[in-house]
C-alpha cells in the first residue's frame, strides 16, 4: 500500500440537464485533478447532468414541470453507455480512480436512479451503488437501490467506497461499509446545512475513515431559459440552489481541506494511508467494539429484479424454488 494518497474534491457546476456537456467538463476537471497529482477525484451526487433541483420548488408531476423531467429523462446515463466509456476513457487517460454521481436510466428505459459510480485507472467501472432511499419530493424522479452495491473496493491506498448525501445519515448502511473495513469513504451530496459537515466528522470518527463531502455548486442562471417555467422557478445568480459545502476530512475526524462554498473550485487533500488502521485500533465499530453476542448486522446485497425469466426446456435456471427474483449472492452478515 501506498503511504500517501492525494484526493481532490470536485466542486463544479454541471452543464444543466445536459449529459454530453456534463460529461465533457466532468473529463476536463478530471484531467485538471490528475495534473495536480490526483490518485482519486470524487464529483458531486448525481452530477450527470445535474441533481433535480425542481422537486423541492414544485410538483414534479404537474403539466407544466413535466418537461423537466422528460428532459432529465432523455439526458440520463445509461450503464454501460457512451457516457460511461467516455468518462472510462477519461479515468484511463488521467491514470486516476473516479467516484461519480450520475442519474442512471435503466435497461428498459423507465426508471432513474441516482447512482454512484467507481472507475479505476484502468478505464474498468469498477463499481455501481443506487441510492438506497431518495428524500422527499427525490421519490418522484429517482427509484430505489438495492443491496448490490454496498460494497468496497480494493485499491493501492485502501478499501473505497461511499453512500449518497443523506444514506450517510443510515446507521445500518454505514455498518455495511465499516464491516468490509472501509479506508475511504465518499460522501457526494446535494446537502448545504451547517449540519453537513459534522455529520462527515462523525462518520471519519466512527468509522476510523478518511471521508471526502462534495458538494455542486449551482445558481438559478445556470438553468437554460429554454426550459418551461423556469422563470417561475429560478432566479439569477442570487437564486443559489447549491452554494458548495465540499469537505475532506482526515480518519478520525478532523477537517483537513474546506469546506469550500459559494465558488466552483477543487479541493485536494494529502492523506495517510496507515490512519484508518492506526485509528481503528483505538476505536473499531465492527470489530473489538463491537458485541455481536447482542448486535449484528444482516446485509443482503443481492441484485432484487421486478422479472426474471427461464426460457422453455432450461432446468435450473432463474425463477426455479423459492425466492424467484433474487440473485444468487447470498446473505452476507
């Protein structure tokens, strides 16, 4: 393992709603992290091609907004995709692993989730986690995750992996990370509160992680004005629906960089590798803490599917004996 790490925390403004220009300045400032030194560079909750602000200032489902959504809809990311192989590429080029947030479009076309995704320096999608539980008005535009991603992921500096803004604020899901010895904890979000950035010291606290927050910066004026209503909805550069909160915080609690707000900007930050373990020695949520004599935790991180389908003549296959939709994962404690 490497002793140092460099991270750089991506707070960026995305080209609104527009998933080919998203993802082309996505590469850019991936290019720029990677320049500076980068080993690993975090974007904002579903940064392609923008988190669906309008859901908390109208009705999501109303005459008027659906063009919102319609055009969320066209400009979400399918996986695998172009978007996907471009950002791939881009990851490849830079020599760099990326932990971004997109809205994803399912398979057949219905469904978008907010989703996480992991690329290594190889251009391999190392990684997906859906958003297990969308807040609030998020319910109408984004569907529900599944276990398959709470997972961590292998790398030169540690176990990665993350939750999506307010999944962080989910004992259980946090246990699933700490259980498989996370290192690195991503936290993209769409949270402003001054509440945001405790809440990741906690977590760096508790889980003995280092935990990089970001956080888009977005303004009314970056909201095309060929949009329907958006002179309804939006203001100019005062209307500040993300003012940035992007924070990174050292194994233990500490803040080391931001937070950094009211600006696009990247943060960067050195971390110690040897922290998380040298942290966890004093305090180990899922190990000598812990009492799994009187608490344990239960993760399924199987793939849960509305269909399956076995085709005539197949003996053994999908949808036989009990439990038809699961996939074959088993139940991990």
């Amino acid at each position: 393992m490497i002793q140092t790490v460099k991270v750089a925390a991506v707070q960026a403004t995305p080209v609104f709603l527009d998933r080919e220009a998203t993802t082309a300045k996505a590469c850019d400032l991936l290019a720029d992290a990677a320049a500076n030194g980068a080993d690993l560079v975090v974007f904002p909750e579903a940064f392609i091609p923008a988190y669906p602000d309008w859901v908390w200032r109208t009705r999501p489902w109303a005459d008027g907004p659906a063009a919102w959504y319609d055009r969320l809809h066209d400009n979400a990311v399918a996986i695998p995709g172009p978007s996907t192989e471009v950002l791939a590429e881009a990851a490849r080029a830079a020599g760099t692993y990326v932990a971004i947030g997109v809205n994803e479009i399912d398979a057949a076309g219905g469904t978008i989730y907010n989703t996480l995704l992991f690329i290594d320096p190889h251009g391999e999608l190392i990684g997906r986690h859906r958003k297990l539980m969308p807040t609030g008005g998020e319910r109408l535009v984004w569907g529900t995750g599944d276990g398959s991603g709470l997972r961590v992921y292998e790398t030169p500096f540690g176990n990665l992996g993350g939750l999506i803004c307010w999944e962080n604020y989910m004992p259980l899901a946090r246990a699933a990370l700490y259980g498989q010895g996370i290192d690195i904890h991503v936290a993209p979000t769409w949270d402003n509160s001054e509440e945001w950035v405790p809440t990741l010291r906690h977590i760096a606290k508790e889980g003995g992680c280092h935990v990089i927050g970001v956080t888009p910066f977005l303004r009314g004026s970056d909201v095309p004005d060929d949009i329907e209503g958006r002179d309804e909805i939006y203001g100019g550069d005062e209307d500040v629906m993300s003012r940035g909160n992007t924070t990174i915080v050292g194994a233990g609690g500490a803040i080391v960089a931001g937070p950094l707000t009211g600006e696009e900007g990247i943060v960067y930050a050195d971390l110690d590798t040897a922290a998380p373990r040298r942290q966890r020695r004093h305090f180990d949520a899922v190990g000598h803490y812990a009492r799994p004599d009187v608490l344990r935790l239960v993760v399924d991180r199987s793939s849960r599917s509305a269909a399956t389908y076995r085709d005539s003549g197949e003996v053994g296959g999908p949808g036989d004996g009990p439990g038809d939709g699961a996939a074959s994962d088993p139940v991990r404690s």
